[in-house]
C-alpha cells in the first residue's frame, strides 16, 4: 500500500482464535481455600494483560500461533530478498546487507532492526527517532475515508528497538486482541471487520494529504486511484497476504478456518514485484526513428513505485545496431518526491535551510524525473533517436531499485522486472 518501510502493507493480521499462553506466562488461580466444610466456588481463570502493550514481544505470540509467527519472523514461503545497497559513510561506500540475497524475515519483523534505515536516520535526521510506523502504540483503526489520517502515538524510546510486533496491529487500545471473527480465548478479544480492510494499513502506510507523486502516500494512492474509480475490489491483503486453510493454535483443538499468510511481500519479493508493470514499444512512425514507450500499471492497486521516496524504477532503452553495436541510449526514471513538489535541482540551495538537509538534497539532486505510475495508468514516454537509414533493434528494460541515491551502476540493490524488444526499419 517507503522511511524505508514502505515497501509493504501495515500487517492486516487475518485471523486471531485460541491463544494458549505457556506455562510459565500463564495467569494462576488463586489458592484453595482451607476452610473446613464449606465447598469452594469455582474460580474462572484470570485473562491474559498485555502490560508490555505493542511491546510485547512476538516470540510470546508465536508460542501458539507456530505457523503465522515463522512467517512473521523468517518470511517463510516468500522470496524476500535484502540485497546489496549502497551507502555513503565517512569512510567512503560501504555495502549493507546479504551478499548471496538469502530469504530473509518480512519487514514487519525487521522495522526496529533494518541497518539501513537505521543508518540513514543517523546521517540524514540526525539520529532522532524514526517514524512512529516503526514502533506505534495501540491504536484504532481509522475511517477508511478520511481526508487525512492521524498516526498513531509511538512508544516510549526505550521501546523502540522491538518494532511492529503482533501486538501493534491487534492490540486495541483497551487491552482486546481485535480480528475477524468471533472467539473464545485466555485474552479479552474483540470481532473487528475493518482488520480485513485496507483501513488497517492507513495509519502507517499514509502521510498528510493526497499529493500526488509525494512518497509514503500508498493507502491514499490505492483509495482515490484504485478503490474510489472502480479499478478494484481488491483491499491490500488481498495482494500481500494471501489466504490459506489452516488452525490459528496448531497444537489445540481450534476450527481450520481462511487465515492469511503473515508476508506483507513488497519491493523486496522479486515475485511481487515483476507482477507491477507491464511495458509495449512502439514505432510511431513507419520508417521513422521515432519510438513511443507504453509502460503500464497493470497488477499494483497503487503507485510503482510506492513508499519512500528512495525506491525507484529505471527504463533504459537502447537502439542497437549491425553486430548488435549500440548506436544509441536513452533511461527515465519513475520515483516518488520527497516533498509536496516535484525533486528539482534549482531547490538545492533552499534545501540547505530545510528541517532534513540532506534527505531533501539528495532527492532534489536527481530531479526532474517521472513520477510514479499510478493505478492503472498507462504512461507514454517518446524518444526520436538520430539515427540513420537501417535496421535496429530497440530493447528496453523496467529495473526496481530499493536505494535510488546509491551509484545507478551498483546492481545489488535492483530487480529487473521486464524487457521488451521491438525491430525497427529506418528509411530516407
């Protein structure tokens, strides 16, 4: 439906039933009573609190819901990928990440760990606390046609290194474990509807008001492009956390009901990724070098890209020649601003008096570009390459890039997410 969280959807947790705390997290009964003769009443079993609140570690969740937490913390069934990114340090560029692009846990799971961001919030913000996504505090899941959403209240500093844990979607502010259904467990719960919706993802993945093309914008963009015109039924778990048939408490004599796979795949799912964008080229005009590139929104119900504005993808068009000799290159690229407007080099100087100089720099060093293509849209970019009289072959490619402000040439941190390929006859 990005901070670099974006790529991803708020957790829309499918399904809580029968939590089964362990033993040693178990509320005891108080002790009999000793008294001679007179029968004891029965004694209903203490619920479970959540003193922590969204601190509560999701190891303590997992204990029973085996299955959701090993997605949670491992990714396990997706393909998520960290990559290489690039990054400037003082020392010159350093390179963060997993060289062999292993399976890696969901972003969720890694939003108070993730060394990037962490990197970037000490040399771009100076260190102070990151966006409150990162580490909310239990909150209610807002009116999915607000104008304008209200993030939640982060917790305390000290807090902050657990990140989103299951806790901070499904704790309520009155202590209730919230989802979809009816059901009896040791914590108090409640049934809410709106956890299948979209609407649990606004408080995160939102910021301020719709501008179009600004980053962290991803619920606005799926609601006034996708939902409101029509385009889709489709809410965001629909596409991030696909359904199974399974228990919620594997080991407990709970119903097999469609519970949602606990993923959130994102920029960083090469799978996800390449479903995006599709891409047509076309001669404009027969004999003529004048070419014309379709790239199309056909499987995201929001911008590509989406999130922070670090993400990007790149066209990178050539004209090749006899011998496949490159006679000519041409490459856009589409990513979200930083700001209300447009990434512009003439702001630099501005920028220097900026509450974040440096994040407001470096996206305003790399403007003009293509904003990002929204729902559905179909962008049409031209090129007229010199070229004389023969026969060529144009090749394009759409390349995903999870660090925009890293050296272009640096692959580690980019997916190729389609080609295309079209033979061209230039004539007098």
């Amino acid at each position: 439906m990005n901070s670099r969280r974006s790529l991803g959807f708020l957790p829309l947790v499918a399904t809580i039933t029968v939590l089964v705390v362990p033993p040693i997290l178990t509320a005891q009964p108080p002790a009999k009573s000793t008294q001679v003769g007179k029968a004891s009443p029965a004694v209903k079993p203490a619920m479970l609190q959540f003193p922590q609140g969204t601190a509560t570690p999701s190891e303590f969740c997992g204990a029973c819901h085996k299955a959701i937490y090993r997605e949670f913390s491992e990714g396990f069934g997706a393909d998520l990928q960290y990559g290489e990114i690039l990054y400037e340090s003082p020392d010159g560029k350093k390179v963060i990440g997993m060289p062999a692009k292993t399976s890696m846990p969901t972003l969720h799971a890694l939003a108070g760990t993730d060394p990037f961001p962490m990197h970037a919030r000490t040399i771009e913000v100076g260190g102070r606390s990151c966006n409150v996504c990162h580490f909310p505090q239990p909150f209610d899941i807002p009116d999915i046609n607000k104008a304008e959403i209200v993030k939640p209240k982060g917790r305390p500093k000290e807090q902050e290194v657990g990140g989103l844990t299951c806790a901070s979607c499904h704790l309520t502010p009155e202590g209730k474990i919230r989802g979809p259904y009816d059901v009896k467990a040791p914590h108090e719960t409640v049934r809410d509807p709106k956890i299948q919706t979209a609407a649990m993802c606004a408080s995160c993945h939102s910021e301020g008001k719709r501008v179009v093309g600004k980053q962290t914008q991803t619920f606005l963009e799926w609601r006034e492009d996708f939902n409101k015109p029509g385009l889709g039924r489709q809410h965001c778990q629909d596409c991030h956390m696909f359904r199974t048939q399974r228990k919620i408490a594997e080991d407990f004599d709970v119903p097999v009901r469609a519970v949602a796979r606990h993923l959130w795949t994102g920029g960083h799912s090469p799978q996800r990724v390449r479903t995006a964008l599709s891409m047509v080229i076309v001669q404009a005009e027969d004999g003529k070098p004048r070419l014309a590139f379709h790239v199309i929104n056909v499987g995201a119900g929001h911008s590509v890209p989406t999130g922070s504005n670090r993400r990007a993808v790149y066209l990178r068009a050539e004209v090749l020649g006899p011998n496949d000799t490159v006679a000519a290159r041409e490459a856009w690229m589409f990513a979200p601003w930083f700001q209300n407007r447009p990434d512009d080099r003439k702001y630099l100087e501005e920028d220097k008096k900026a509450p974040d100089p440096i994040a407001a720099a470096q996206a305003d060093a790399q403007g003009p570009h293509e904003t990002p293509i929204r729902a559905g849209e179909e962008r049409i970019l031209a090129w007229t390459p010199q070229l004389p009289v023969g026969d060529y072959i144009v090749r394009a490619r759409l390349i995903y890039d999870l660090n925009r402000y890293s050296d272009p040439e640096h692959t580690g941190s980019q997916t190729e997410i389609y080609r295309a390929s079209l033979a061209i006859k230039v004539v007098d």
